[in-house]
C-alpha cells in the first residue's frame, strides 16, 4: 500500500505564517530561529475538509503541535479556534470554567463566545 503524502502549506503561506506570527510560535510564543523551526498546523484538518490556507494555518512549535487537540467535530473546531492559544489543553479549559466534563465546558465556551461576539 503506497502512502498518499499530505498536502503541504504552499511557500507564500508558509511565508505569510511566518510574518503573521513574528517568526513565533503561535501558542506559547517561543522563538524561532535558524536551529529551531515551527511547525505548520491545520487548524481544520483535511479529514474535515480542512483546505491548506493562512486562515486555515497556525505556526507552532513541536511541542505546541503534539498539544494542539484532535478535532473531531464542529464543536472541537470551535473551541480550537477560540480557546486552543489560550489553554494547554480542554482539561486546563474545564479546570478555568469550574467543570468537570466537556458537554459543561462546551456550554460555558459557548456563553463566553455570544458575550464576546454578539455583545
């Protein structure tokens, strides 16, 4: 069985990525230089459908990479975009809301976005 290579992130928005980010990972905000270089990371994966865009691009460090969480569905994206650069992980989200299950975390997230949003 011959593997299928992934798409990569086109040149110009690996490049864009880069000046986005100020040649940091967007996450944790370490830098980069010439022995350390970021990783580029679908934020929408292309199991869903996820296209190889800048919107669709974040630039990370390895480990910031290893931590970005395994979107599986809408929701996931939706608490990827708006909380993954703020929390290690959906446990230290949980531990910030006061919850103790996703179902409660997701509602809590979903209060905070319509405040932030629709104010």
């Amino acid at each position: 069985m011959i593997k299928k290579k992934k798409p990569k992130f086109s040149a110009s928005v690996r490049k864009e990525a880069i000046k986005r980010s100020g040649n940091r990972c967007e996450r944790c905000g370490i830098d980069f230089d010439d022995n350390f270089k970021g990783e580029f990371h679908h934020i929408k994966p292309e199991v869903l459908g996820g296209k190889s865009t800048l919107e669709n691009c974040s630039l990370l460090c390895k480990n910031c990479h290893h931590a970005a969480p395994n979107i599986k569905n809408e929701e996931d994206l939706l608490i990827y975009k708006h909380y993954f650069l703020r929390f290690a992980s959906f446990k230290e989200a949980a531990i910030y809301y006061g919850v103790d299950n996703r179902i409660s975390l997701y509602v809590k997230l979903a209060k905070d976005i319509a405040k932030k949003y629709y104010k």
